[in-house]
C-alpha cells in the first residue's frame, strides 16, 4: 500500500521554495503561523533564511508562551497558504 498523503496539499498552498517572489523580499512570510500537519499552530515565523542564489532555506520559528524558544525548519518540509499566511509542516 503506498501513502498518498504525501502528495496533499491545503487548497491555494504551495511549497515555499516554488513559490514565486519570495526570494525577491526575505520579510515576507515573517509573522505568518507554523501549523503541524494536523493545522495546529506551533509558532510564527520570526526570519527567513535564503542561500547565495536568494532562494529559501530555512525559516527561524518562535516557540512556546512567550516566544522565547527558536527552531530552524528546512523550507524543503513547508507549503505556503499566502491566503491564510500560514506554514504547514509536511
């Protein structure tokens, strides 16, 4: 049995790295919400890291009460819903 679940994507979602102009302004998605894949917020996005040819590699994402707690996500596990300015974890 193969899992198809890997191929979903919430309806207007792209990945981040695909999505187009995001390289052109870093800030963009800064403050968007982390969800897991479930759509339960982790945190906001607090900066957007980009490699030598500005394309995305990492989001920095503000964790817990107050914030205080950071973790680095590969874009290459995010999809982007600009509508709803969320990340979902895949």
């Amino acid at each position: 049995m193969t899992d198809t679940t890997a191929n979903r994507r919430p309806f207007g979602a792209q990945p981040l790295g695909q999505q187009e102009g995001i390289a052109n302004g870093p800030g963009r998605c800064v403050g968007y919400t982390v969800c897991d894949p479930r759509g339960r917020k982790i945190g906001s996005v607090a900066e957007l890291f980009v490699n030598d040819f500005d394309e995305p590699e990492y989001i920095n994402v503000k964790m817990g009460l107050l914030g205080l707690k950071t973790v680095l996500i590969p874009v290459s596990n995010i999809v982007l819903n600009a509508e709803r300015r969320t990340l979902v974890l895949q």
